[in-house]
C-alpha cells in the first residue's frame, strides 16, 4: 500500500533530508587517500547526531552501522571498516538514512578519491545523470516504469548495466514502503504517479555485467565480474508541479561543483 504525504510530512521529511545533504557536503571535504571507511561512518554518525537527528540504518534488520560504505565492485551495503583503507583512484559510495522528528530521508552519493581514472569519472557523471533522468520522469500521470526506463536506456547504450538485486522504495515513517521503484522497466508500467507520493530512486550502474553476490557477511553485494559499481540516491517528493529532490546538495553548497 502506498501511503500518500500531507505538505506537513513532506516538510518533515525536507528538514530530515537538509541534515543528510550537510552530511555528504561535510564528507566531501573528508573523502581523501588514507580514510578508512569507518573513519567516513564516524563522521557522518557525529554530523548527523550533533544536529539532533538519529542515523536510522544503525540497528535496521540488524545492520550495524550508520553508513554503508562500498568501494569499487562492492554495489551496497559495504561495511565501514578501519581496515578499509582509501586509496588514490577508488570510487566509494557513502549511504545513509536520516530520522528526525518521527520521518526518514535517504540518499546515497559516490565519490572519487583522489585523482580517478577516465574509466571511473565517466561512470560517475553516467550514474548521476541517469538519477537525474530517472527524477524527471517522477510527474503525476506518468508511471513509476518510465523512471526506470528513463535510466535504463540511458546507461544501456553507454555500454554499463543496471542492477537488478537493489531498486529504490518509498519512504516516511518507516525506511521502506511501497511503491518499488526498479531503475531498469518499460515506460507506461507500473503504478500511477500520484501527488504526495514519496520515494527514492537510486541507480546502482556497472560498467560490467549487473549481476551481484553476497560477501560472507550477508549484506554487502559486488558485482560477479569485479567491475566497477557506482550509486547516487535521491529522496524525492511528487507535488502537482513536479518532483521535489528532499535530499538535494545544491541547497546548501558554497559551490555548485556538484548535485
Ligand atoms: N539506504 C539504503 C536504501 O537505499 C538502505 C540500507 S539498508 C540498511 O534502501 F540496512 F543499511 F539500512
Ligand atoms: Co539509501
């Protein structure tokens, strides 16, 4: 069932969303060779606690961190760890849920150490804009198959795949609701689009094959063939104007290099 928002939620969930895009502002000033993943999880969990919010992953079906953390050919859900150690050229992408005041915000952003190869540049600039492609489509009268089509078949012809294991979900009180949002469909499918409907939308693209296995720790996914794996998430809220990015970055940037 998919459970509509007043203007009073949706506002709820903006704060929520404002402190989660501080948070990546702040871990892009922190992402640098020699981090370890834990050290990105630590900073995120402060930031997000020192602002009166709660880091809503901690705990959820178990999972133990406020962040996950994957790097290179991990897809999602990489455990951050001090042993993790950051190296010039990775691609690491930092996920998270923030709770505040009873509603959820959820995003996740990749991001480049250091100097990255060509290689590693284009599937980032490809990933984002195919989240940016997929948020277009999110209107009243369309349907939630156009979002993964949008996406779909614009990373396809680049030659990169869309994972298929992991798709993005409606979100509020609680992390996940419905509808399931798949980044990969036909247009005019799926449920309608309707006003108030909040979800997230979350490409996870691979410039290999899009299927994944799971580490022995029974969360983290990676690609079958080690390719690389790249994901930018957006919480998003469909008004009668069109969507509204909860989560955006650019709000609250000195610069605009980015989101
Ligand atoms: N933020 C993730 C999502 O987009 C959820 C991570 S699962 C958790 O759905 F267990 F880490 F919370
Ligand atoms: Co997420």
């Amino acid at each position: 069932m998919i459970i509509i928002k007043t203007l009073e939620e949706i506002e709820k969930m903006k704060k929520a969303g404002e402190i989660l895009a501080k948070t990546h502002l702040e871990l892009r000033k922190f992402i640098h060779p020699g981090v370890s993943t834990a050290e990105i999880d630590q900073v995120a969990e402060n930031f997000i606690r020192s602002h009166g919010a709660i880091p809503a992953q901690i705990g959820y079906k178990d999972y133990p961190y406020a962040t996950c953390t994957s790097v290179n050919d991990e897809i999602c859900h990489g455990f951050p760890l001090k042993e993790i150690i950051l190296k010039e050229g990775d691609l690491v992408t930092v996920d998270m849920v923030v709770l505040l005041d009873g509603y959820m915000a959820d995003s996740a952003w990749s991001y480049g150490v250091g100097q990255v190869s060509k290689e590693v540049a284009d599937l980032m600039a490809a990933t984002k804009k195919s989240l940016y492609l997929g948020i277009e489509q999110a209107r009243v009268g369309n349907r939630i198959g156009d979002i993964g089509h949008a996406i779909q078949s614009y990373v396809e012809p680049l030659g990169y795949s869309v994972v298929r294991d992991f798709i993005g979900h409606g979100i509020g009180k609680d992390m996940h609701e419905d509808p399931q949002v798949p980044h990969y469909g036909r247009p005019g499918r799926g449920p309608r689009i309707m006003e108030g409907m909040v979800f997230t939308i979350e490409p996870m693209i691979n410039t290999g094959a899009w299927m994944s296995k799971l580490d022995s720790n029974g969360w983290t996914a990676r690609t079958v063939d080690g390719s690389l794996s790249c994901q930018y998430e957006h919480t998003l809220a469909v008004t009668a104007d069109g969507p509204i990015i909860l989560t955006d970055q650019s709000l609250w940037s000195e610069d605009d290099s980015d989101a």
